[in-house]
C-alpha cells in the first residue's frame, strides 16, 4: 500500500488524494503533523476559523506489528493554548489509517451551513456524509452505535458534546481494541473537529496492509525491542500497577501537588494509590493489566469496575487521578472513577478539567473534596454548556480568570499536571519550554529525577536541568513520530539494546539507513519548527515562564521555589 495524503475540504465538501512530497516522506506521527501545520497554517489564524486545520498523522511503524506502535498524532493551532499543538492517543486508529496508504489526514475549511457530518477513510480516500442521528450524543452513545453501525470492523475517532460545543478543554477520542475510549487530550483540539462540525471519523483498511522492505530484518529488530520492553523493572511495574503506581511514589518525594498546588503531599494518598485500586480492581473483577492498542507489550492500562461490578472506566491513568484527586482532596477512588467516566463521555481533557475543578474550589465554587459536587458539575454544568459549565470547560485558566483567583496553574494557559515544578526540577523547564503548553510527556524528567532511569539528576537541585529536560524533550519529539508509546523511554534510557533495535525497525520497513545521529536531529528539527511557529504567532521567551506564585510560594514539605532565572530557562533553546 503506497502512503498518500489524505485532504478534506470542508467548506467545498471535497476530498482529494495526492502523493506525499518528498520533505514529508520521513516524516510520520508529531514531526508530520508539527511540518503540516507549519507550512499550511498561518500562525496568527483563529483556532477556530477556517484558516485552521486539524491533522491526523500515524507514526512510521504504525499498522505494523512493532511492540507498542499504536500511537496517533493530532495536531492544529490549539484554541487553548494559542500555540501549535500535537496530542497522541492510543486506540486501533493509528493502525488501521497506515494500513489504508493515509500518511496523514488533513481537514481543512468550515462548512457553510449548520450540518454535522462523518468522514469515512478507506484505501480509496475519505467519502463525506451528513450526520444526524449522534449529534448532540456522548462518545460513550457514538461508541456503542458505531460498533454496531460498522459490525465491530471500523476504526472511530469522535467528539463529545464539548468539541461540539468548541469548549477549549474538549479533547478528540479514539476507540480502542475493547469498544472503550482514548483520548488525544491535551490542547483543546477537540473543539477544532467541532469548529470543522465532523462529529466522528471511521477508518476501514478493507484488508489493507503495510508494505515491510525487510521483513526478516523487521522481525528480528522487534524482537530485540520487545525483549527489552518486557524484562524493564518499570514497565514491569506499569504492568502491575498502571501509571497510578506512582501516586506515592510522587507523594512520598514531595512533588503531589495538593489542594491547588498548595502542597506537595496528600495526606489521602493511600485511598487512590495504585496499590489501592489495584486491590479493587481484582475485588470487583476488572482487569488489571491490559491494552489500549494492538501489540502493546507493556500493558498498563486497566479496567476499573464499580462497587457492582459493572465498567466503570478504562485507562484510569495517574494524571487524571492525581488530578481529581489529590488536588481537589477527594479521597474517594469510585468518585474520580465517575468523574473520568463523565469526562471521557463529554469529550474533555482530564486534567485540564480536574485542574480547572481545582482553581473552581479555591474560588468557593465547590468545597474541596466534594466529589460528588464535582460529578454533578460535570453532567448538569458541563455537559449542558451553561454558563457555569463553559467556564469551567475552557479550562484552568478560564476559572482562574471568572473569579479572581491568583493561584492559576498553567504555561501558556495549559494547565500543569501531576508533578510540582517547584520539587521535581527538571519538570519546571520542561513546563516552561516545550512549544505545546504545560505539558509532562514532552520531556519527562522525573523518569530521572525521581525514578533514576538514565542516570540520576537531583530533583531539588536546578542543577543539571537544562540539560536533562533539552536531551528528554529532543528524544521524545522523535519518539513521538514513530507511533510508539512513551513509555517505552524507560527501556531507552537504560537497555543499550533497545534505541538501536527501534531505528533498525524503521530502516527495515522503509530500507533506509538511518542512524541515531539522524533519528535526534529529527527531534531537534521538530522542536526548532514548532517554536518557530509559535514565535510567528507572537510568542516569545517571556512566555516561557511558570506563573508567578512557583517563584514566591515555597510548597511544604521541602519548603522550595522555582528558581531558575530567565537566562537559564531561555539557555534551553541553545541546541
């Protein structure tokens, strides 16, 4: 199957299919939808307004039978953060686009009437059809009537009622193996499908597949990754206990921001640990260790079932717990349980929301540790668009701005997750840097900061964290272009084996002979792209600050300030 380009129109409601230019044809996942944008947006362009598009891109390994390559980039201008923005999710979607020949789906323009509609991509191309029975229905209704509309065989990506709605907090879902949801969540790119009024997108490769130039060299380098994925101690730890094991793992050191980053410690943290949900997990007959695309070696997602036994939620992952959780002070992991559930059926960002809850509850809103007040602000505010809702559903910084509040965290009004900058250094320029907004998967340093994977660099020194944070977020910008997941950084960083087995898969499926040398001027390329864009969309270094209280407000117990200058964060870009 030769790879193509996929384009929609949407105000002609016309579809082509073209062959990939040649400086597009390394390129797969986040560095295709970082170039795209680029090149095809202006940067000054309202989010929302025609001049955006919104791009699905798989990654270079994607549709193959490579562990852990099932990842799939969106990328636009971001209505939250004003910035050029990529957010990747798990789910068969990935997959199944690189197995149709679509290299990457562009959707441009905006309809010039009130219709809704779905696109569908097959090897042929995209046809474009009018939508109205799921207008208006949750991701959880559009799922289950999908899976019977298509008999189970199509690949589906959708948004709630918050990308309807063009809430800068709505996030884009992608059906996984089981019917269940993941989400591309970060940056408000939901609400750009919403703008673009494509309530949901089918994928069918019709017995399409990917085209491997090498395949025994293929397999036995996937062979060589997987070995070094399975017998790592953390993704052995992700596989027992989900990214929530790190609860107090984060806790314990410090760094679990509380009650709107007011502290570094939750005095609740056992009642939503990973160990605890873990044990409820096994009590009520969920599923403990399972996937969320094909081929995932690692197997840290979950299936989390309620007091009754029934699914609750999927995916139950540390940040969205953290959030919700520590800091907003409920302590009740059925509560958050509900809240994730609602949240991924209105089609919202986790975090940003739980965050915004959080800045809410400062601002008197809501008491903090109301958990059953934040679910009913979630189905009759949210949901429903009042007033109230909208506020909320624009996310952390629209809450901090509503009411007066000071304490807002959020860069480039993104709001930060799960580790206080003020503790775990090497987060502060990670936050303050990356071209995406507030963001911890573009350049995770707590992996060495408090996991000591790659070394060891002191969390409560700013020692070293330039550095650290340069060297992540340049790796992880390649990564992200492959379709492979994160986590299969911790392997990277410390089996020699397991870089060289990923670059050796992506020259046997092209035939090329790429090196690591190539593989990390790609992500310096992708991030020199993306902060150029942002700087032609009027950004520059004073952006790329922590808001004002991480300098002065020193977080217990540590009793520490972010205290890097601006030189030193700026110094980041020196590559």
């Amino acid at each position: 199957m030769t790879d193509r380009i996929y384009r929609v129109n949407m105000t002609t409601l016309t579809t082509s299919v073209e062959p990939v230019p040649q400086q597009w044809a390394g390129l797969g996942g986040r560095g295709l939808t970082s170039t795209i944008v680029a090149a095809e947006v202006a940067p000054t362009c309202h989010p929302l307004g025609p001049n955006n598009k919104l791009v699905f891109a798989p990654g270079l390994l994607s549709g193959t039978v490579a562990a852990n390559s099932g990842r799939l980039s969106a990328g636009a201008k971001s209505p939250l953060t004003g910035t050029i923005k990529e957010a990747n999710a798990g789910g068969t979607a990935a997959q199944l686009f690189a197995r149709c020949g679509c290299k990457a789906l562009i959707i441009e323009g905006l309809p010039t009437d009130d219709s809704w509609y779905s696109l569908a991509v097959t090897p042929e191309g995209v046809t474009i059809t009018e939508e109205k029975e799921l207008v208006g229905q949750g991701n959880y209704t559009v799922a289950e009537t999908l899976s019977k509309r298509f008999d189970g065989k199509r690949g589906v990506i959708t948004i709630g009622p918050a990308g309807e709605m063009k809430l800068r907090a709505a996030n884009i879902s992608v059906m996984d193996p089981d019917g269940n949801l993941r989400s591309n969540g970060r940056g408000g790119l939901g609400a750009v499908m919403g703008a673009k009024r494509v309530k949901f997108i089918s994928i069918d490769p019709q017995g399409g597949k990917v085209e491997i130039a090498e395949p025994e060299a293929f397999k036995q380098a996937n062979r060589t990754f997987a070995k070094a994925l399975v017998n790592n101690p953390i993704s052995q730890t992700l596989a027992t206990y989900g990214t929530n094991v790190l609860v107090n793992v984060i806790n314990e050191a410090g760094a679990l921001p509380t009650r709107n980053f007011t502290s570094g410690q939750f005095a609740g943290h056992n009642a939503i640990s990973g160990e605890t949900m873990h044990d409820l997990i096994e009590q009520r007959g969920g599923v403990v260790k399972h996937n969320c695309h094909a081929g995932c070696v690692i197997q840290c997602s979950q299936i989390y079932n309620d007091i009754n036994k029934n699914y609750k939620t999927s995916g139950f992952e540390y940040e969205s717990i953290w959030a919700m959780g520590a800091d907003c002070c409920v302590e009740n992991l059925d509560d958050i349980a509900e809240a994730d559930r609602l949240m991924d059926d209105i089609g919202i960002d986790t975090i940003e929301t739980s965050v915004a809850m959080g800045v809410a509850m400062e601002a008197g809103v809501l008491s903090f540790g109301d958990g059953p007040g934040v679910c009913r602000m979630l189905r009759e505010e949210v949901a429903k668009g009042t007033p109230l809702g909208r506020i909320i559903g624009n996310g952390a910084g629209s809450v901090g701005t509503a009411f007066g509040v000071t304490r807002v965290p959020v860069v480039k009004n993104q709001a930060i997750p799960a580790y206080d900058p003020r503790t775990v250094k090497g987060m502060a320029i990670t936050y303050a840097t990356t071209p995406m907004g507030a963001d911890h998967t573009a350049g995770y340093a707590v992996a060495t900061n408090i996991l000591n994977v790659g070394g060891s660099v002191d969390p409560l020194s700013k020692e070293g964290q330039v550095e650290l944070s340069r060297n992540l977020q340049i790796a992880t910008a390649a990564i992200d272009s492959t379709g492979m997941c994160l986590f299969i950084a911790f392997a990277a960083l410390d089996d020699p084996n397991c870089l060289p087995a990923l670059i050796d898969m992506i020259n046997a499926r092209f035939g090329i002979a790429l090196t690591g040398d190539d593989v990390t001027n790609l992500g310096k390329s992708i991030l020199k792209t993306e902060r150029a864009f942002n700087q032609a969309a009027g950004f520059n270094n004073a952006d790329d600050r922590l808001p004002e209280f991480f300098y002065t407000e020193p977080l217990p117990p540590h009793n520490l300030v972010v205290d890097f200058s601006g030189e030193e964060i700026d110094s980041f870009w020196n590559f």
